[in-house]
C-alpha cells in the first residue's frame, strides 16, 4: 500500500494583518508550516507534496525541506488562485507519479494548521481503509443558529449531530482524483473542502474520524497566540 499527503501552504493570510504570509510567521521560533511537515514526517506517511504560493517553492525548499532535514516532501510545486486549484494541481502531480509510486491513499492537509499529529495522520490512514472516505472532525460545543438574509433565526439544528470539519481528509486516490477532475469541468460550482468535492461526484458515506479541538485553523492573529500556548502545553 502506498500513501502520500498534500500539504496546503498556499493562502495569503489577509485576516492575519502581516505582510508574511501565514505559513511562514514564526510559532515558538519556527515556521508555521514545519509543524504540519514534521508530523507527516512523523507519521506512516510515505510521501508528501508541498502545495505553495507563488515565488514559495525556493523558500520552503531551503528554509523547510532542506533545512530541518524532511525527506518525505518529495515535490515542492505551486498552487492556484483558490484552495481547490491547489489541490487538484497537487492530486495532479500524485497521478503523474510512476505506476509503484503512485499513491492508494491520499490525506489533504492545510498547512495552516499547524498542531496536527502523527497519530492523528496515521489513524485517518487506517480508518481510510475501512470507509474510502475519512474527515477529521470534532463536535460543536456551541449553540448553532440558522438566520435569513435579514439576521433572523429560521433554525436551530441539534447539537449532537453537528461536527466541525478539521484537515486532514484522507480518501482513496482514484475516488477523490475522479471527483477534482469532474469539478474541473464545472467551474462554476462553489466548493468548501475535499469532502464535498468527493460526495457531489460520487456515492460513498464519509466517515468523520474524531480529531482534537487542538488541531485549529490559524486565522487570525488570536489564533496564533492561542496555538503558541497550546503548543507549549503538550
């Protein structure tokens, strides 16, 4: 079996008033994104594709890959103007891969989140195999209200069956490659992660795999401070 990973690095991260994108400020004296690199490295993992910005190959390449020694990123190459663009050039370059390297089990991953974990990667890795289909989820601990155009509340689902989808999302190769080239063809179709992306193209139960209220999206500058304390409590 062979398993490869795509790690996302391509945002701008306006929402983080910097000028640096995201990716590359500091968390506790390195990268963002060498978290996201160590724990596939970590992981069972065999390869992983680094999805960057535009004019980000030459940085990750030296100031990452080279630098903090990460010998599963075996392909550096740049993304597109919106997240989906990057993943399909990233299922992309996994599908040109010769025959034996070509991947059975793919977890895309945005490198924005920066306290993945090994164990994590390896469990979606094994439950992928089960299903085809796996998210990295944790349940809401909030109250979630619906509202119309004008603010006004219309519903209010039940709590206990409401997830928030986390990265990784980990699939058979063929089934979520079949699914991005679909989408190519009907740009015009809104998508807001792999998942939806897989279900719109094909018929399977996607399985939401327990993940950690930990593993957060860095969003905004709050979330940065949060992540540091985070990171030094385990």
């Amino acid at each position: 079996m062979v398993t490869a990973g795509i790690v996302l690095a391509g945002g701008k991260g306006t929402r983080m008033q910097s000028d640096i994108p995201k990716q590359y400020m500091e968390l506790d004296g390195k990268p963002l994104l060498f978290y996201s690199l160590h724990a596939f490295e970590e992981s069972s993992v065999d390869s992983v594709v680094l999805v960057t910005a535009e004019g980000g190959e030459e940085y990750c390449r030296k100031e990452l890959v080279e630098r903090y020694g990460f010998q599963k990123v075996t392909a550096i190459i740049t993304g597109g103007a919106e997240r989906y663009l990057s993943v399909w050039n990233g299922l992309q370059d996994l599908e040109n891969q010769s025959v034996e390297k070509r991947p059975d089990y793919v977890l895309i991953h945005d490198g924005a989140r920066p306290l993945v974990t090994p164990e994590l990667i390896n469990r979606l890795l094994s439950e992928t195999q089960n299903y085809g289909a796996c998210v990295a989820g944790m349940p809401v601990k909030d109250t979630i209200q619906m509202t119309d155009e004008h603010g006004v509340i219309t519903l209010t689902p039940k709590r206990e069956s409401l997830w928030i989808a986390q990265t990784p999302q980990a699939f058979e190769f063929s089934m979520v490659y079949d699914a991005y080239r679909q989408l190519m063809a009907e740009p015009e179709i809104q998508v807001t992660d792999d998942a939806m992306v897989v279900g719109l193209y094909h018929e399977v139960n996607i399985q939401m795999v327990r993940g950690s209220y930990s593993n957060l999206k860095i969003t905004t500058p709050d979330d940065l401070v949060l992540a540091e304390a985070l990171l030094k409590k385990h």
